[in-house]
C-alpha cells in the first residue's frame, strides 16, 4: 500500500511539473512574439463548432 501511495503521489507531482512547464512555454511565447495562445484551443473549437452550423 504504502508503494502505491508513493507511486499515486509521484504521478501527481509530475502532472503539476508538466502544468508548470506548459504554463511558463506560454508566457515565453507572449514575451517573444506578443500573443496570448492558453486559449486557443477552446476558441477554434468554437468557430469550428460556428462554422459547421451554418
């Protein structure tokens, strides 16, 4: 039990890691090249979703 315990918390400290590292790729990119893209993602999605429908 306790080995699992550790691997479970092991996991979730590498997903944050992984946020982290997302997190400051994006701010890298809105420093180099002026564009916020966390985003981005949601919003194309949306105007596929709008440009199906019509």
């Amino acid at each position: 039990v306790g080995y699992l315990i550790n691997l479970y918390t092991t996991s979730r400290h590498l997903e944050r890691v992984g946020d982290h590292s997302t997190n400051i790729a994006e701010e890298v990119i809105y420093l180099i090249e002026g564009e916020i893209i966390r985003h981005r993602a949601k919003e194309e999605a949306l105007q596929a979703r709008e440009t199906g429908k019509k």
